[in-house]
C-alpha cells in the first residue's frame, strides 16, 4: 500500500529518532494499526507555521492565552482530515480505519480522556523536570531556542536549573516513580497478573503509556535504567511488547 | 431474599435520607444491582468507632499522615467481607455477584480509578465549597461538630466563611460548572447524542456521576436548581433516569 497518511514528528539532531513521547504515541498507533504513513520531520520552531500551512487548529492554549499548535499531527490524504492531538487522532484512526485494530474499545473515549488527564497533571510537575531539559539537548539550535522560550516561561527557570540535582534528585525522582506506581496500581485492579490496563490484550492505554517510557529513554536514559527496574520490570516489559511498532516510516 | 448486606451510611436530621455523593455512589450501586440489603445510619462523629468495630480497614490517610476510616461501608454477611471505599465496594459487588447487572464492564477499573483521580481533583477545590458547609446543616449537633473539626482544619477556614458569597460566588459557581462541563464533553466524545459516559447503556461511572448531583440536590438545593439548567439539563436527566435506584432499604 502506498502511505496515505503524512505523520508530522519533530525533528532532532537524531536522524529517524523519534523523541518526543506525544509523537510517540502516534507512531505507536499507526505502526500499531498497520496503516501505512510517512513521517515529516517538522524543526521545533517551525510547528506553528507548518501547522498553519496544512490547516490545522490550535490544540491548546499559551499561558497567554493565545492559540497554541502541537504535534503530532495527521493529514489523512484520502479524506483530506487534518487531525493534531494524539488522543483525537487515536479517535480518528480507530473511526476510520474500522478494519484494523482497535486502539479504544467502543465507549471508552471519554472515560480515557479523565484517564489521561489524571495522569497527565501528575507527570506535569514531576517527570517534565527530567524528559523536558532532556528533549532540549537533543534539538537543532533552533529548536532549541524555540523549546527554551516556550517552556523556561512555564517552569520559571533557565532549561539548566529544571533538573532537580543531589538530594532533591533524589526526592523528585521518588515522586515520578510514584506516578508510575499509581498507573501500576490501576492496572492490577482489573488482575494482579495483567501486563495491559484492561487484562490481557493491549490498547491504546497500553501503548500511551508506553510512549511515556520512550520519552524517558530517548532523552534521559540514564534514567531510564532505573525505571526499567520499577514495578517488577513492568515498564520494560511494556516497551519490548511494543518493539514490534517502533517502525519509522 | 433477606438483606445479606448491611450498608452503613451517615445518619443526618432527616430520616431514610441520603445526603453524602460518597455514599449515594453505593446506594446507586446496590439498587442497580438488585442486592437485597439493610441500612445502618451512622453518626458522623461514630464513622471511626463503628468502623473498628466491624473491622474495616482505614481507606485514606489524614492531613497528618493518621489512618481515617470513610463511609461508605459494606458488611457482607454471606462472605464474612468488610469493604469500605465505593469504587473497592463497587468492585467487590461485580466481583462476588456476577449474576446482577455488572456495575463496570471488564477491564474498565484501573482506566475508571484514573477518570476517578481526575475529577475529584478538580472538584475538591470548586464543588466541595458549596456542599461541604451544606452537608454541615443537615447534621446532628454531635456530627457537625466531627465534620467542622475535620473539613475547617482542611479549608482553613470556619464552616461559615467556606461556601463564596456575592461576586466570589459567581466565579467559584461557574468554575463549577465548567468541571460538570468538561465530564460532559468527555461524554459527547463517544457520542453527540449519548445519554450514558459509555454509549446508549448506563454502568457506574454515571451512577457515580449522578451521586454528585445528589450531594447538591440534597445541600445545597438552590444551586441545584440551577445545575439543572446545565449542559442541555444533562444532570437533571441523569438523576431522573435513575430515581429508581433511590430506593433507601
């Protein structure tokens, strides 16, 4: 099949690396379904104009209160969709797509949406310490800039000072954990065994939190040798199930 | 069939009325099931005392890091089992009466524990400051004393000054309203038309939904008038879809 959808990532000094854990989650998704894409690599200073140009609304909002572009983001070439936000283009892939695999089960959209927006708030102030200076290293000079304008406005402080270091290291890194223990904590509620959120076959949730290990392997990874450890090897486990959808395309 | 459960709620100067979301989350529960039980009222300023007595465990921690015992609470006569916390009792009943109508669809809890962690967070600080001092209200002398010792050391403020007054008012109410907004937009996601957080067919997470609406119909009543009005009068018809289930056994 020739690809028919362009998956728009971020770029980085990596070339075919994708780095990012929201991009992630898409490429997760599409590698997942078995739809055939191909990825445009966007600078990170040039998200909002490339979005403009395709057509994409604002996903979020600037501190400001100004219109904000993300990626990921889809231009399904066969409908003429443009889709950014990577829970909104699950939704759409799975209502599009409906012969290949299904990344929510029927009715469970909203229900993933508090899920996620649980975890999210939890990640915001502890894991982003660590996976955002992190991210910065890894893009061009302008990238870099634009990261750096963006998000030292949020934490408050110069990319350098973000990391938590010696003790407090220690006490942060502690509190990531323990989000990841939260997560860990829901999944055996369905069955201690289960190695998925909802038993024993993977969906989307699986492969969102997945994209979460990702972000910290690609830009932290030392790290990540310590939370391949966390949870009885869970997060580990999780990434090696999905090797399979790592592809670049 | 003999009531094989006892279900303690929390007693107020209203007889056969349950005015606690906490606890109406069970009542909901129960009744949708069909499990036929007795109700225990219990004196706010007892929760401690009966709960010890009847061997529950402690399901959250004080501000001091001390166990705290919460209704509600089941005492299963025919297992011997003591469950208090409403999602962990919702889960037991699915559990041990698979014959009833199942409360949450397989693999559905860790993903519903997370939509649980988010909307509570974003009710505690906006909802609580209206249904809080009005629960106070409804309260025998002996429980209201135990709530304001409790939720006054919480808010930091006395039961009295809690709930916003004038142009506060305003601005806390609608911060309300956007937090019933956001679950009903989580709730079109699946579906414009859908009545139900999953499609067509009740299950718990709109019984739990529903709870909170009772907590205002019941404590704050002239802010459920408005409430109401909301979102197409979404919660209206949620809580009349489900008088059925109000049955105080």
């Amino acid at each position: 099949m020739t690809a028919q959808i362009i998956f728009y990532d971020i770029a980085s000094t990596k070339p075919l690396t994708t780095w990012s854990g929201n991009t992630w989650k898409t490429r997760y998704a599409l590698n997942y379904k078995g739809i055939p894409y191909k990825t445009v690599w966007v600078d990170y200073s040039e998200i909002e104009l490339r979005s403009k140009e395709v057509g994409a609304s604002p996903t979020r909002k600037k501190p400001d209160g100004s219109p904000n572009w993300t990626l990921p983001m889809i231009h399904d070439l066969s409908t003429g969709a443009v889709v950014a936000d990577s829970t909104k283009i699950a939704a759409y892939l799975d209502a599009t797509y409906p012969d290949t695999p299904r990344l929510l089960p029927p009715g469970t959209l909203g229900l993933f949406r508090g899920f996620e927006a649980a975890v999210l708030s939890l990640l915001n102030g502890t894991l982003y310490q660590y996976i955002i200076p992190g991210s910065c290293k890894l893009l061009q000079p302008s990238g870099q800039a634009a990261l750096r304008r963006k998000r030292e406005a949020m934490f408050g402080k110069r990319m350098e000072d973000v990391t938590p270091r010696g003790e407090d290291d220690v006490i942060e890194w502690k509190k990531v954990k323990d989000v990841f223990g939260t997560m860990d904590d829901w999944i055996k509620m369905n069955g201690e065994g289960n190695a998925f959120m909802m038993g024993d076959t993977p969906c989307y949730i699986d492969l969102w939190m997945a994209a979460y290990g990702q972000w910290v392997k690609q830009t932290v990874p030392e790290k990540w040798e310590d939370m391949k450890l966390w949870h009885g090897g869970r997060w580990a486990m999780l990434l090696r199930n999905f090797e399979k959808y790592e592809t670049v395309l």
